[in-house]
C-alpha cells in the first residue's frame, strides 16, 4: 500500500496527535456511545501531554458531526489543528489515544489492507459514469462525462445518405470516447488509482482505449459486462469488478513475494531483520516495507524529530543529530520512515514469507554498502528471532 495520500503530514512539525476511534451509531443511543468513547480517548490524549486545544479540535469532528462513517483516524496538532481525518471501513478493535513525535498510521493502513484503488468507467455513445473507488479514507468519487456530440443512431434508409450519417454517428461516437478518454487520463493522473475498468458497448470502448493515454492504458481491463444503458445488471457488473480485483491482488502479491525471494536469494534488492530495513529505509532504498501483522509485538526503536532519524540504539540517533531521542514502537517509527522515504507498506501473513524480526523490504537500488547476511546453510532461516515479529 502506498502512503502518498498522507505525505502532506510531513508538511507540519509535531508532537502529533493520533486518535482511532469507533464512530459507528446504529440506533438512537448511538451519538451518546460516540461521545462517551471520545470522552475516554480524550482523557487519556491529555494525561499523555497533548493541549487542551487539540483535543477540542479533534472533538469538533467526533462528537460534534453529523452521523457517517463506522471509524476515523484523525491527526492533529496544537499549531495546525485537523491534519488528517481517515474514515475507516470497519470499526477499530480498540480506541487509541497517543501524543508523540510521529502521528500513528498503521490502523489506517491495516484498515485498508487489500484495498484496490481503481476507476471504473462505465461508458456507452454518450459519454461516461466515471467513478474513483478505495482511495483510503475517501468516499466514491462520481464524475459524469456527456459529450458534445449528439449524431448518435446509425440510421437503415439506404442510398448516399445512409453511409453519410453511419459515418456522421461514428465520428460522434468516437469524440465522445475521446472526451472520456481524456478526463479519465486527468483523473488518473491526479489520483494514480491502480487499475481502470472500463465497461460498455464494444465499438465504443474500442473508440476510448485507442485515445487513452500510455500510463493508464497499462492498467486498463476491459470488463465483458456492464455500462451504461437501462436494465444492465448491477450484480453481474460487480461480479465482474471483484473478478479483476481479486486477480490483481493476488497477482500483485504473488510479485511482490517474487522480487523479494529474487533479491534475497541474489543479495541484493531485498534485506530481512529490524535493523537492516531501518539501514535501508534512512538510505532511501526501500521500495516496498513487508510486516507480518502481529501487533503483541514488542520491537521498539529509537527515532529523532526527523522520521528518517531512527535506529535500534539511542546513541545512533544522536548521531544522527536529534537532541532527545525517543523509544517508540517499531511499527509507528517505521510506517513515519515509510511515508517520509515514499516507501509503500504490505502487511503479510505470518506463514506467508519467512522474515527475520518478521520484516523485510524490497530496495529500489543496491550497492557495495547495502546489508547483505551470510547464505543460509540451516534449517529455519528467515525466521522470526525469538519467536517475535516487529508488531
């Protein structure tokens, strides 16, 4: 999962606060449940240092808004206020409250683990329904594309004047894909959404992958039902969609796992163990962080008031220049480094990759200094050390 949604946070100097929090209201009791979980959050976000201010900031969302999502991550600061506000899919597990150096955003990316982003672009002569879908925290974004050509039927009277307007109706047909082209093109270019699934009429879904530009054509799959025109089944249409969805995913899983076995066995562009991805993650290096999800973990590290300032010892992040180095969770310090080196996060089961510390990474680039461990030559290796994982 990429982070790059959230990297404004690294616009604004903390502390931050972090509040998860089950928002869900299911009968008329529901806002005064709201309420009473904020309350506890609240107090234990002030016995952890934070402003009155900021949480009366975070209070205005929670309890003062009106009915909506089941849970929210929201980050906030004393001087900036609202920073991040994530609507969750499902309500958390459990409330959290903390004020530290780095805002907490692994509940945000557990929540939308296995999320897809994609545009599906339901198109017929016309135009286009376009809508934006799985973007973290963001409801379905909804765009309606008409075009200005309007010579739409092909008309059966024969003579001259039948291939003039066959002709008429298919140069119309063809702008208009054009038209929906191009706003797919924009839409892809500010969101970057994983996949575009386009539905519709043959002939007209022809016309609108030959004028969709290179970037977006990469990711494109054409969906054999659905569009626009009345009586087309909803169902069958969304059958379809977690089809390809379902196939990307695993896909997309099954490559991922690939270049990380591919750079490890080659020693090269994939490190496993705490302390080689934090090496990797300070340098840039890392492309794709893999954390198996176990959050009984007991990892910490030692981070500065950088995010890239962060290690397994206290004396290195001084060195590195921070002037009180904090002891926080593994995880927190990581997802922060993540989101400050444009490093995406993948959370894996526990038996699906053997990682040591269970954490690895795959690099974008390796050279002479890059950690490298000794070829295994015993059973068991890439295990977790001790048995613990860094969540």
């Amino acid at each position: 999962m990429k982070l790059n949604h959230w990297h404004g946070l690294l616009d604004h100097g903390g502390p931050y606060a972090t509040v998860v929090l089950d928002t869900s209201r299911r009968d008329p009791a529901g806002a005064a449940e709201v309420a009473t979980r904020w309350e506890n959050a609240r107090r234990e976000l002030i016995g952890e240092g934070a402003p009155e201010a900021v949480a009366d900031a975070i209070a205005a969302v929670v309890v003062d808004a009106e009915p909506g999502p089941d849970g929210r991550l929201l980050v906030a600061t004393e001087k900036d206020g609202v920073l991040l506000d994530v609507t969750l899919p499902h309500p958390p597990e459990t409330t959290l409250a903390s004020w530290g150096v780095a805002p907490v955003l692994l509940p945000g990316v557990r929540a939308y683990h296995g999320v897809t982003s994609y545009l599906l672009v339901r198109i017929d002569r016309a135009g286009a329904d376009i809508e934006l879908h799985g973007q973290p925290g963001e409801p379905v974004r909804t765009v309606e594309v008409e075009g200005d050509h309007d010579e739409l039927r092909k008309v059966s009277s024969g003579g001259s004047s039948h291939l003039r307007y066959q002709h008429r109706a298919e140069d119309s047909w063809e702008r208009n894909a054009t038209e929906v082209a191009a706003t797919v093109d924009r839409l892809f270019r500010g969101r970057r959404p994983e996949l575009v699934l386009v539905a519709g009429e043959d002939h007209v879904v022809t016309h609108f992958l030959n004028h969709l530009g290179a970037a977006a054509s990469k990711v494109t799959r054409r969906l054999g039902t659905g569009g626009r025109a009345e009586g087309t089944s909803a169902g069958a249409l969304g059958e379809a969609v977690e089809a390809v969805l379902t196939e990307h995913r695993a896909q997309a899983q099954k490559e991922l796992s690939d270049r990380f076995s591919l750079g490890e066995g080659r020693q090269d562009t994939a490190v496993s163990g705490l302390e080689d991805v934090v090496d990797v993650l300070r340098r840039g290096q890392a492309d794709e962080i893999l954390l198996q999800d176990q959050p009984s973990s007991t990892f910490h590290l030692w981070v500065g008031d950088e995010p890239l300032q962060l290690a397994t010892r206290e004396e290195d992040v001084r060195a590195m220049g921070a002037q009180q180095p904090t002891r926080v969770r593994a995880d927190l310090a990581l997802t922060w480094a993540a989101l400050a080196s444009d490093a995406g996060i993948t959370l894996l089961d526990e038996d699906s990759l053997r990682l040591n510390d269970g954490i690895g990474a795959v690099l974008r680039w390796s050279d002479a200094s890059t950690p490298r461990e000794a070829v295994p030559s015993m059973p068991g290796h890439g295990e977790s050390r001790g048995g613990d994982s860094v969540r």
